[in-house]
C-alpha cells in the first residue's frame, strides 16, 4: 500500500467522526493496517493510477479508473457519460486544455475518506503544476467511488 493511503487510514481509525482530517502525498509513511484492508488498497491503487494518467497523459488509464456510466459535475454543470467513447471524447478535450495550460504533473493531497460498504467517498486537493514547479490549476475535487468486484471505480466526481 502506498503511503500517503496507509496514513489516511490509520487517522480515520483515530478520528471520532470516522472521517479522515488530512495527509501528506509522502509515500515514505510506510505501510500499515487501517480498518478496511482490501479498500484502503484498492481505493490507493485506483488513485495512483488515475493520477499516472494525468501525468502521462494517458487517456485510456484515465478512462479505465471509471465506472459507467459516470457523472462529472464541473462550472456549475453535470455531465453523464454513458459510454466510454463519450468519456475518452471529455477526458481528450481536458488533457489538450491541461497541455495548452502548460501543466506536465499532477499531485495530489488526501483531505477526506470514507468507506461504507461497497461506497466511498474521497476529497482530494490537486495541484496542476508546469516542469518548473508553478502551480498553473489548484483546485479540490470530491469522488463517489463504487466497488466493482475486487475494483473500486469513480462514479461520481464534483469540480469545485
């Protein structure tokens, strides 16, 4: 499990609200056992994948981390992709508008999570930056993740 996931999880079991206050994107944290194993580790990969595709922009990566169909609320509106072609259309329309932005890496920091069941719900603040290191897009985004088999998958995202 990466680190920055062992770290939520081992907050969340400490908090009294069952929520996760905040973590770091250090994976030098090491590794340890959180109150939902398989999903701490299933909801960490499906992460670290998602950002890889922003990094190399990989529309397919990207794609593969959703459920369908997939609802993206961003400015204000809800967009339902059905399938996966109108998905890769949207994510190939964002990845040009990041390219034209200049942006070359995605990071990201935990800020909330939530397991219940076969649902989770998961706030990450990005930080789209330049090869130099400026921040060129900060932004949070809230995730409805459902899992499918053994896979979690992101169902629902809202822009803020």
């Amino acid at each position: 499990m990466t680190g920055r996931w062992s770290t939520v999880f081992k907050e969340a079991a400490m908090a009294d609200d069952g929520g996760i206050a905040s973590t770091g994107n250090d994976r030098n944290n090491g590794s340890g056992s959180g109150l939902n194993g398989d999903a701490e580790e299933a909801i960490a990969q499906l992460f670290d994948d998602y950002q890889t595709g922003f990094n190399d922009y990989d529309v397919e990566q990207i794609c593969d981390c959703f459920a369908l169909p997939a609802v993206i609320w961003q400015h204000d509106k809800g967009h339902v992709f059905n399938d996966e072609d109108e998905l890769i259309e949207n994510i190939e329309a964002l990845l040009n508008a990041l390219e034209k932005e200049g942006v070359t890496h995605s990071d990201f920091q935990v800020v909330s999570s939530h397991v219940s069941g076969s649902a989770a719900l998961v706030t990450l603040d990005w930080v789209q930056e330049t090869d130099t290191g400026e921040a060129v897009l900060e932004f949070t985004c809230h995730y409805q993740l459902i899992q499918d088999g053994a896979e979690w998958l992101i169902a629902c995202v809202v822009n803020e």
